[in-house]
C-alpha cells in the first residue's frame, strides 16, 4: 500500500472526509501513515474551498493507536538513537493534532469503532465527536508504558475534569460509546450505517456561516481556557476589525438591507 493510499480523502459540496486507511491494521498508525496525515491535513486546511472536515476509519475500527511493529523496531534501535528518534518522531505526532486542533474550520470525527491511545487523542483534536454504536474510547497508554502523547493529556481534562481524566489515563479503562457520551467525551451517536452521513450533515450545518468569522472565532476559542478575560477581550476585538472588512460581511449586510437572501457564506472568496 503506496502512502498517499494509507489516508484517503473525498471531498463533496465543500465537506471533506479524510478516511484513516489500514483496515488490516485497525488503523494504527505508522510513521508512514503519520506522514500521509499530515500532507492531507495541510491539504484541507490550505483549500479555502473546503468548509469543514470529517475524520474517520476504514473498516472496523476509528482507530487502534500507535502501530506496535514501529515501537518495535524503536526499541530495537542502538540505545544511543532511541532518545533522539523518539523525540523526532513525537515532532510528526505534535504536527498532525496541531493542523487538526487548528484547523481553520469545523472538524468532526466520526469514531466508527475503538479509539484507543494515539486514536483517542486523535478524536479529542476534532472539535467535535461523533460516535457510533460501536465506537469505544480508552486512553490505553499505560498498557505499553507509556504515556498520552497526542494530546490526550490537553485534551481530556478539558472534556471530563482533571480528576476523571486522571481515572482514565491512570487506568486505560475503556469507554463504551454510551459512557464516553454521558461523560462528554463524545458529543453526540449516531446508528453505525448512519455515521457517515449523520457526521457530513452536522459539518455542512456548523460550515454554512462565514468562513471568516469561523476560523476566527475558533482560534480564539481555542485559548479561551488558558486566556485571561481581558487577553479574550482584545483578541475578539481584534477579529472583529477583521470580520469588518470582510466580504462575507459586506454581502450579508447588503442582502440583510435589499431583502434579498445572501450568497452562501460558508463559500470561500
């Protein structure tokens, strides 16, 4: 299986879904497939034609985490590489949850099936997160021992409080799709033959407003647990200047004043 087929993407009426593709592997992901990741993700966040994300798995599983035959061969390397490599290759990791947590419009998975590790914290960089049926989550790090190194760590606690996130990456108990939505950590379920389809409609719903006003506010919102009021206060001023002088805003308020319904916003200029 060549790279650039390890992640798939398809893209229709502005929604791209980007595909996780080792069913054989349930998805885990190798240094390979981390590369392929990232250049997809680059892709999507470039093209101002693409109005929101949905990230899924081929087959069975969302996906399994990091790919065990890489970890062996990592431990297997001459002692005095294993440091450096390791940390070479936590870059590649940082680079993926970074393009999708700051992706400059809505991201949504649609976790298929488990989510485990290096997949669940993959799920938490969406902004959103859909589960089927048969989805499962675990933060099962600690079975390797290892810790959450793709964001779970970030990204949990700020889901279900720091003291459950602590039960769960102490533990790598693993969540059905029901307790991971109880506990917030989904958003919302959907029937498995109705995933995909459930998670496009909610992304073509949160997309249709400006493109714009959407990257903006979500890179601010994105801070906003970490920003004092006041920092808020004078990023969301800043971005309004900027939503001012843009087209989506113009055309909306000249279609408000006319009576007239305004071009689709979500609709890159």
């Amino acid at each position: 299986m060549s790279h650039t087929t390890l992640v798939e993407l398809e893209i229709d009426n502005g929604i791209a879904t980007l595909f996780l593709n080792r069913p054989d592997k349930r998805n885990a992901i190798s240094d390979p497939m981390r590369t392929a990741l990232i250049a997809v993700l680059e892709r999507v966040s470039s093209d101002r034609g693409v109005r929101a994300l949905v990230l899924t798995g081929r087959g069975q599983a969302f996906c399994a985490g990091g790919d065990i035959a890489g970890m062996q061969q990592r431990i297997a390397s001459p002692p005095g590489e294993v440091a450096f490599n390791g940390w070479s290759r936590q870059q590649h990791v940082h680079r993926a949850v970074s393009l999708l947590h700051g992706m400059p419009k809505p991201t949504i998975a649609a976790v298929n099936g488990a989510a485990a590790g290096l997949g669940a914290d993959i799920a938490l960089s969406c902004d959103f997160v859909m589960a089927s049926e048969a989805a499962s989550f675990s933060w099962s790090y600690i079975a390797r021992g290892l810790v959450s190194d793709g964001g779970g760590m970030y990204f949990l606690p700020r889901r279900v409080g720091l003291a459950r996130a602590k039960e769960l990456i102490f533990s790598g108990h693993r969540l059905t799709a029901e307790a991971a939505l109880s506990m917030g950590i989904a958003d919302r379920t959907s029937q498995a033959d109705q995933l995909l389809a459930d998670a496009r409609a909610w992304a073509l719903e949160l997309s249709q407003g400006s493109a714009t006003a959407l990257a903006l506010g979500k890179s601010i919102l994105n801070r906003s647990l970490d920003t004092s009021a006041e920092q808020m206060f004078a990023l969301s001023s800043q971005a309004q200047a900027i939503c001012y002088t843009s087209t989506e805003h113009r055309e909306s308020v000249q279609a408000f004043m006319d009576k007239t319904a305004p071009k689709p916003s979500g609709a890159a200029h």
